[in-house]
C-alpha cells in the first residue's frame, strides 16, 4: 500500500429503514466509518459486464 495513493476520504453508510406517522416507510442513510481510499472510476465495459448502473457524485 502507498499512502500516497490514498487521497480521497470516503465514507461507508449504512440505511435504516423506519415508518413515518401514516405508517409509510421511510429510509435513512447514517455515516459509518470513514476512511482515506484510492477512489478508481470503471470502464464502460465493467458496468456493462457488471449489469448495474451507478451513480457518481461530483
């Protein structure tokens, strides 16, 4: 691992899911742990041979 290479922080979330007051569900998202990372974007041919779409954040 080169520490230099880690220079994006992210964070890992997790999503509960409660009920509001007319009982609809609700999800929400909560930070976890945080960490610095080598964040690598994929290929259009990953996320075709993956069958998922994602969505990125700028």
């Amino acid at each position: 691992m080169q520490a230099g290479r880690l220079r994006d922080r992210v964070v890992i979330q997790n999503i509960t899911t409660s009920r509001d007051p007319s009982g609809q569900p609700v999800e929400t998202w909560h930070n976890g742990a945080e960490a610095w990372a080598e964040v690598k974007g994929i290929s259009g041919r990953e996320l075709v041979a993956a069958g998922a779409e994602t969505a990125v954040a700028t």
